[in-house]
C-alpha cells in the first residue's frame, strides 16, 4: 500500500484502488469539501505524473475518456482548488510523491490498463439528491428530475417563466462552463424540443455564473446528471445518416448532380467528411443519376 498526507488532502492507493480525501487546509475548494472522499479504480486511470516546483509540487490523475461523469460535465475546466484529481505536496515529500506514482504505474502496467477511452462510466457522480445555489439560481436534481429556480438577480424575463422542472427523459445533455475573464459561466440543461438561446442570462434552462466562490458547486449537479444520461460512446456508436449535402432536391438535372459530386470530393479532401461520410454520400448521389 502506498500512501500521502497533506495539508490538500491525502491520497492512499491499495492496488485496487485509489483513496482521495480532501483536507481541512483553506485553499481546499468547495467542490472537493462537497464531494469528500472519491475511491477511484484502478481501470478508470489513464495515467499518473508528479511535478516538482520551488516550493510546493503536485501530484496529478489522468482518467480515461468517458470513466467520470465530473470530468465529462465540466470537460476538465475545473479550477486547481476544486480538481479532485490533483494534490499538492509540500516540497519535504517529494520523496513520497515520486514513490506513489511509481507504485501506480506499476500496478497500471501489471494489470494491463489500457489508457484508452471507455464505453461506460467507472465512477458513480455525486450522490442523490444534489442541490447547489449560485450565480442567477438553484439547481437540484434527485435522480427524475432537475429542478431550476431563480432567485432576485434573475433576468426578469427568465425569472417570470417561473420554476423549471424538466424530467431526465427530456434531457439531452448538459454542460457547465465557469465564468473566464469578463465572460460569464454557466450551467446548462440540453433539452429536447427547446430552441437555442445565445446566453445563459436568458435562458430558462440554464443558470448564470459569474465568477464567485460557489460556482463550481454547479458542477456537481452537471455531473449527477451526466452519470445518469446514456454515456457518450453510446451516442458514437449510433449510426450517422448521410450528410445532407447528398440529399439532392427532386428535379435535379444531370448537371446539378455532378456540381454536387464535384462539392463532396472538396468537401473530402478539406477534411470536413470523412471518407465513410463521402463514400455514403457520394452513392446517395449516384443513385439519383
């Protein structure tokens, strides 16, 4: 077993599996102090590295593609004090921190753990229900349903569609994004049937974020919702119809179509389809000649 204690936390690996448990330290975000403590398997690992600096180092997780429901949610945009998947280690254990990641390499290499993407998630999401207030509103999510309520810095035309309760069947996805520079974050249901809207600030389904200390609470929500949609290598694995470039309106003439031919091969060669793209398509051309 090999094991690390900080002030940011400490970190306990026995083989299997990875321990981490946040610390009491200050400079422990929020978003670590909600989750608690994370057991992370080994096969959801894609790797592990350890940088050293003047004063303080750091020891980092790298999950597959796909093993975390909190990494695909926020896409890796979570700030240093809130990553549940980083460390920071004093300089006097240097020592230990390069011992621990060798002790999981290791264990990665003996076990065969390919570093590769994964087609369902190895880590559950936050427990149910989850609930976080920030920026404009109040999402809540219990497993059926997510709930949205606005609360007095609301847009008024947002705040007078009243409370939103959107049922998980009609979630297409979600995302959360944090606020950056003098662009504002948000947190962001995907509903079917539900028109575009260019910002979060008048958008119904999602709640605006600007940049405070409780914002990246909103990921845990975003992420209780992901662990609980169909993982996206499903959605991959889903058969593509052909681009709708080949679906040549009736009445094309025989000009009309080799245009069309000649749109597809530069569409190909650009790199914009690929060749199965262009091979369907192309055919769904040529059967109209």
């Amino acid at each position: 077993m090999a094991e690390i204690i900080q002030k940011d936390g400490t970190w306990t690996f026995d083989g299997d599996a990875l321990r981490l448990t946040p610390g009491r330290d200050k400079n422990v975000g929020l978003l670590r102090r909600e989750l608690g403590e994370l057991v992370v398997p080994l096969g959801a690992l894609a790797g592990v590295s350890f940088e050293q600096g003047r004063r303080s180092g750091r020891l980092r997780l790298r999950l597959r593609d796909g093993a975390d429901p909190l990494t695909q949610a926020t896409g890796g945009r979570l700030a240093e004090p809130n990553d549940p998947y980083q460390l920071t280690v004093e300089s006097d254990r240097y020592g230990v921190a390069e011992y621990f990641a060798d002790e999981v390499r290791n264990a990665l290499l003996l076990d065969g753990v390919s570093p590769g993407p994964v087609t369902g998630y190895l880590l559950p999401g936050p427990p149910l229900p989850v609930s976080a207030s920030a920026g404009d509103g109040t999402a809540s999510f219990d497993g059926e349903r997510v709930r949205l309520e606005w609360n007095w810095k609301t847009e008024t035309a947002k705040a007078e569609a009243g409370v939103r309760t959107i049922p998980l069947a009609d979630v297409l996805g979600v995302e959360w994004q944090p606020a950056a520079g003098l662009e504002n974050g948000h947190m962001r249901i995907l509903v079917r049937g539900a028109p575009a809207t260019a910002t979060a600030k008048y958008d119904p389904n999602a709640v605006e974020l600007w940049g405070f200390k409780k914002d990246p609470l909103m990921a845990l929500v975003a992420a209780a919702v992901q662990a609980r949609l169909p993982h996206p290598a499903a959605a991959a694995d889903t058969p593509k119809e052909p681009p709708a470039l080949a679906k040549a309106p009736a009445g094309d003439d025989h000009d009309a179509l080799l245009r069309r031919l000649r749109e597809l091969g530069e569409l190909h060669r650009d790199g914009v389809l690929t060749d199965e793209e262009f091979t369907l398509a192309k055919q769904a051309v040529l059967q109209r000649m």
